[in-house]
C-alpha cells in the first residue's frame, strides 16, 4: 500500500518482523560473542531499505532500521571484541571453492 493509505498495524507488523526481530536475535548472540571476545554478525537488508520502493513503506523503514541496527552493533563490537585471529583471518581472506567447479 501506499504511504498514504497505510495503516499502523501494517507498519507495526512489518517492524515486527524485520526490525524487532533482527534485535531479539542478534542481542543475546552479541552477549555470547562479547563473553567469549570474537564473533561475527550478518544483518540482511534490501534496496528498499536503501532507497524506497513505491507502495513499501512499512518494508522500507523496516530495512533502513536494520542497517542502522547493524552499524551501530558493529561499532560496539569494534569496542568489545577482538580482532580474528590471524590464521582465521588469513583462511577467511584465501580463495574459496566454487559450489559450480
């Protein structure tokens, strides 16, 4: 729906979803991370989020929320967590088998 005509249960459901979800899984995984002084985190988000997509609002909010979210959790990761150790740096930066060879 448009902006125009959507409703705040759409909204609030859409949030929901996308927002709120991505922070009650990503929190207690940032606690376990901070405990043990590494770990990683992938957010995924959209080119709605990015830019908006006529009749998305809800989505697009959503989306532009969960980049927010993963900026700001990689800024206190930063502060907290350790860099990866060398060898799991080098062996994340080697060249990876394709799935297609």
């Amino acid at each position: 729906k448009s902006f125009a005509n959507m409703s705040i249960d759409e909204i609030e459901a859409v949030v929901a979803v996308h927002l709120k979800g991505a922070f009650f899984v990503s929190q207690p995984a940032f606690r376990q991370m901070k405990s043990q002084g590494y770990g990683r985190m992938l957010h995924t988000t959209s080119a709605a989020g990015l830019f908006g997509n006529f009749g998305q609002t809800n989505y697009s909010a959503a989306k532009a929320g969960l980049l927010g979210l993963s900026s700001t959790i990689a800024i206190e990761g930063a502060k907290v967590l350790e860099p990866a150790p060398p060898k799991a740096a080098k062996a994340a930066a080697a060249p990876q088998p394709s799935l297609f060879d």
